[in-house]
C-alpha cells in the first residue's frame, strides 16, 4: 500500500526521495504512527520538501486512501471557475451577466445547479487558453473571478469543513494557492528565493564545532580539546533594478511592489535602482529618476559575483532598444544604443536574470521581449519562474 503510495506522488511531481521513503518506514516499524490521521501528517512531513507541492500532495492522498480516481486537470480548473463565477454572481449578478452577453433576468430564473451548469458549458465553449478580453473567461480581462462563498440559492462553494479525518482534509485541498501561478505572496516569494544565500564563515571564532570537537576528543583518548569555527553570514549582494515608468507596467504594479518588499525585507545587501522601459546610460536610486544617477559603465567597479534582477515588462518601441538616439527622455542625445549597455551588464556579472511580469504567452510576439531575451535569461514573475531565476543566480557556471 504505502509503496503505491510513494510511487503515485512520484508520478505527480512530487520530488520523493527513498532516503525519506524508508524514514517513513521507520517511523511505521517503530509504532509511531497510530492512525490514518497521525500518518496523513507525518508522511507530508516526512516526504514533502515543497509547500508548492502540498496541494498535489493532498489530492494523490485522497485519491490513494479513499479510492477515487483523480479527476483531469482541465475538468478541474472548469469546474473551480464555474463555482468562482457562481460566488462572483453573488456579489455583482448584473457585471457577471454583462460580461458573459446575456439577459441578467434569464440567469435569475435559474436554480443554483442550472446556473453551474451554464457557466460550465460556456467554459467548455472557448476552444483553447483565452487571455485579455471581456467576453470570454480567462485571464488579462474583465471577467469576473472571485473565490469561495456561497449561491443565494444555498448551494455550498466553499468553507471549511467540520469533519477533521484525514480524507476530509486532504479534499479540502487547502494548499490549493501555494500551487497555483499566481498571483505572488511575499510567502511565497520566500519560498521561491529562500536559495538566495552565500553563507561564508565571518567574525571571530567563537562557536563550537561540535562534531570537530568530538573526533578530536576522541583522538585524545578522552582529554577534551574543543574546536571553534566563525559564525556563518550571508554575504550575498544583490541589486534589483525595477522598471516603474509608463502604463504598460500600470497592471504589475502590486506584483512588483510585493517583490520589492520581499527583497527589501529578505536581503541584508541590496541596492534598489530604477529606469524606465530599458537601461540607458543611467539608473536611479530615487523611484521619481531625478536625484542620485548612477552610470551603468561605473557598475564595472562592483563585485562581479553581485547578483542582479532586473523587472520589467520589456514593452517598448524597437528604436529605444536599438536605434544610438534612442533615448526617450527629452533633451538627452546618446549615442549608446540602450542593448549594448545590457550586453555591457551581461558581460560584466554572470549571475544576471531579467524577470517579467507579463504572461509568457505573449513573449513571442514581442520584438523587444525577444532580442532582450538573447541577452538575458528572461524568467516569469510567478512561483515557477522564481524557482528558475533563483536556480540560474546561484548556480556555479
């Protein structure tokens, strides 16, 4: 049973190692784990790594322990999005109608099952992904989402349950967000970047090596001799340069605002620039870009082992990534075309990533997007893209 167990979430994409495997088996052999419950805890505990993974977690567990079969990823996401719509036409009956292009008294006449219904077959119409718009449901428009809540016909869409037993809990599927894309949390966040860390020795020597002291204890016959080691610091620099100019950033603001919270909070050495759609010859430490420039040629002169995230939305026109006056701001003639001052930056550091928080659906159709894409490893501002931002700024290469 608990070998299918550990194979099905394997399956899943859940990173279970057999180290944790059999310490689970331990903990089985030795009596610790007395119930479904007990063991529903200690084996999330045990085997998970990830609270991205929590949610999967749940799902292989109910399907493993109460013999259902786990449901088709696209049915679910259906099925969420027509209870979403049902809690949305709880609190905006007349917006959810408009955006859908029907009759707000037609969609009253129907009991809470039909209007699930309707909305579940009006998802099932669209053909494909469908983003921006306000007519069809997707993500980037204006149609209404909104999450748990209640039908005024009494339908239950979400809450909590009252049943406590492990199955129960495991449908619950609480970790539902801790899964999803976004949007981001500063949790999340950190769990995401929690790699961010060079931990060298610093200070004086004045912490006890415990397994140094023991084997040189042990060499001595018993005669104790202690060993001291420098505490452990985190001696990583970063620098975040963030795009806050123009309305096409408008949309991220709260989603970058919460990654420069975050890092902020997170890193003892970080310097915060800013610029507007691409990097010219100058960043500012001032989010209004009037006091304090700084030239990208003088960051020569930094640690070439500071790691730098760039955010920004790479919306711009082709002249002001290329062209030698491309420089928007009035007054000002470079000659520099802003992509060699990239190129400068990419030689220069090698820890480098640009992060967008733009959907990466539409990074193909974007010339700017791309061409800086050849200069930079270009992640998404979600949970996955961190993971693979914080993976390329901490790798050796």
């Amino acid at each position: 049973m608990f070998v299918g167990f550990f194979y099905n979430l394997r399956d899943h994409g859940v990173l279970v190692t057999p180290t944790s495997f059999l310490r689970l088996q331990r903990a089985l052999h030795m009596g610790l784990i007395c119930s479904l419950k007990e063991f529903y805890i200690v084996a999330r505990s045990i085997l998970v790594k990830s609270e991205r993974c929590f949610d999967v977690y749940d799902q292989v567990f109910a399907h493993h322990f109460a013999g259902g079969e786990l449901p088709d990823p696209e049915e679910i996401q259906l099925d969420e999005m027509a209870k979403l719509l049902l809690d949305e036409w709880l609190r905006n009956s007349s917006a959810v109608a408009g955006v859908l292009g029907v009759d707000e008294a037609d969609l009253s006449r129907l009991t809470p099952d039909e209007l699930e219904k309707y909305f579940l077959d009006r998802l099932r119409e669209q053909t494909g992904d469908h983003h921006g718009g306000s007519k069809w449901i997707g993500t980037g428009g204006t149609s209404p989402v909104g999450h748990s809540g209640y039908h005024p016909g009494g339908m239950r869409v979400g809450g909590v349950s009252r049943n406590k037993s492990a199955i129960k809990v495991a449908l619950n599927r609480r970790y539902r967000d801790y899964s999803q894309e976004g949007p981001l949390t500063r949790s999340q966040m950190g769990e995401a970047l929690k790699r961010l860390r060079r931990m060298v020795p610093s200070g004086p020597m004045d912490i006890v090596n415990v397994q140094k002291t023991i084997y040189e204890t042990t060499r001595n016959a018993g005669e104790i001799e202690l060993v001291f080691d420098r505490r452990l610091a985190d001696r990583l620099k970063v620098i975040l340069m963030i795009d806050n100019g123009g309305w096409s950033m408008d949309p991220y603001i709260p989603l970058v605002q919460t990654l420069f919270d975050y890092a902020r909070n997170q890193f003892k050495d970080l310097k915060t620039y800013f610029f507007h759609n691409t990097i010219y010859d100058n960043v500012w430490s001032d989010a209004a870009r009037y006091r304090n420039p700084e030239s990208i040629t003088d960051f020569i002169k930094k640690d070439p082992e500071t790691r730098i995230i760039i955010v920004g939305d790479a919306s711009m026109a082709p002249y002001e990534l290329m062209a030698e006056r491309g420089y928007i701001y009035f007054g000002e003639n470079k000659r520099r075309p802003s992509i060699e001052n990239l190129r400068f930056l990419a030689q220069t550091f090698r820890h480098i990533v640009w992060i967008n928080p733009c959907s990466g659906h539409t990074w193909e159709g974007m010339w700017t997007t791309n061409a800086i894409r050849n200069v930079f490893p270009m992640f998404e501002l979600t949970l996955d893209g961190l993971d693979g931002a914080a993976n390329h700024l901490m790798s050796r290469n």
